[in-house]
C-alpha cells in the first residue's frame, strides 16, 4: 500500500502549555473543521482525551456520510500526540500533531502519513487537493481563536 505525507505548520502566538488544551478537548475539533464537511462528534463526547481515547465522528465528503473512529495513540502534553484512524475513509491515516515553544509562542506541526484507494492519480486529483483546503481552513481559524497574525 503505497503511503502519501502531508505537513503542516504555524506560530500561534501562546505558549504550549496554553496551546496544547484547546487540543486536548475534543469539542474543538468542530471549531477548526471546514463546516462543507458536516463535521459532528458521534456522543459520547470523550471528557477528557489521553493514550487510548476513542472519537467517533460523523462527516459528509462531497455530500456522502462517512462514519470515522479514532484512536489516540500517543499522549505528551503539552507537546505531542497522535491520533490514527482506526475506520473511516481512508486506507491508513496518521496524525501526528507536535507543539514546540519558539520565539512568539509555539510552533504547531500537522504531519499525517495517508494511504487512499485508488493510489497517486486518485491522491494528486482528490485527496490531496482537499486536504489542503482542509488544513488551510484550519489554520485560519486557529489564527483566529489565538490572535495569530496572517
């Protein structure tokens, strides 16, 4: 199964230790996810999110309902966790979500290791191209909640 990357980066303008609970409380992925996905966690809202912590949730791609669970498969506050999906539309999604203090705040890495149906022609036309709105969208917002410039 051939595997595609994808990374991500921005400053927000706090310290990770203020950063990195607004990850940790699953109710703000609704806040940083494009609204055309539909996006709606599936309850039981976790209460609080560790290693092991399953999320369910609910999202529409281009109008098909997708049901998606994942895992937290690694748990550093306040500076690293990950999150792989255990269903949903990929063939192999990884999340590794990394906060670093630096001058202005923290640097917030995204870097996700995907596998999709259909392989490089399918990734290059689909997959890819909205991932990249998907993160974009995500970065604005992010921008927005912390006061982050452009």
């Amino acid at each position: 199964m051939k595997e595609y990357r994808f990374e991500d980066e921005m400053i927000l303008p706090q310290p990770p230790d203020v950063v990195f609970p607004f990850f940790a409380d699953a109710r703000n992925l609704q806040l940083i996810t494009p609204p055309w996905l539909g996006f709606e966690i599936v309850p039981p809202v976790p209460e609080s999110v560790a290693a092991g912590t399953l999320i369910d949730y609910r999202i529409r791609l281009h109008g098909i309902p997708i049901r998606w669970r994942t895992a937290i498969t690694a748990w550093e506050p306040p500076f690293r966790f990950v999150d792989e999906q255990l269903r949903g539309p990929y063939r192999r999604w990884i999340h590794e979500h990394t906060f670093e203090p630096c001058d202005g705040g923290t640097l917030c890495r995204d870097r996700v290791r995907y596998a999709v149906t259909g392989g490089a022609l399918v990734d290059a036309l689909f997959v890819r191209p909205e991932v990249r709105k998907i993160f974009d969208f995500r970065r604005r917002k992010l921008g927005e909640l912390f006061g982050a410039g452009p």
